[in-house]
C-alpha cells in the first residue's frame, strides 16, 4: 500500500439544461469511478491507523464508495 495522498477531482456542475455530458465531463465521471474502485480495493481493507493518516475515516470512506460516478 502506498503512502499517496488521495484527493478528488475538481467538480464543475453541469448546465441545467444540458442533456448530456460533453467530453470532458464524460472523463470526470470515469476519473470519479476509477478513483472510487481503487478506494474499495486499496483503503476499505486498510487498518484504521493507515485511513487517519490519509485523511479518511471508515464512515466517509464507505459514503465515497457508495456514491455514483455521476456525483462529486
């Protein structure tokens, strides 16, 4: 397990009335995916010691997970 500090993407709310992602929100829904599936895999497991010193407790760390990649 690395000591990488790990940080969420900038988040840029989309138009009301747009009815699909451009590109580059398209990228950030994947970048928010790929981020959370390494957070199950890498820090769910990890000892409560290792989550305090990367920033995240238990709780947050699970609601993260939990979110869909459309949401920041």
């Amino acid at each position: 397990m690395s000591a990488d500090i790990l940080t969420l993407p900038h988040v840029r709310p989309l138009r009301p009335n747009c009815c699909a992602p451009d590109q580059r929100g398209l990228a950030l829904w994947l970048a928010r995916r790929r981020l959370r599936l390494m957070l199950a895999r890498e820090l769910l497991g990890a000892p409560d010691s290792a989550l305090q010193d990367a920033g995240w407790t238990r709780a947050a760390l699970r609601q993260e997970i939990a979110k869909p990649m459309w949401r920041g």
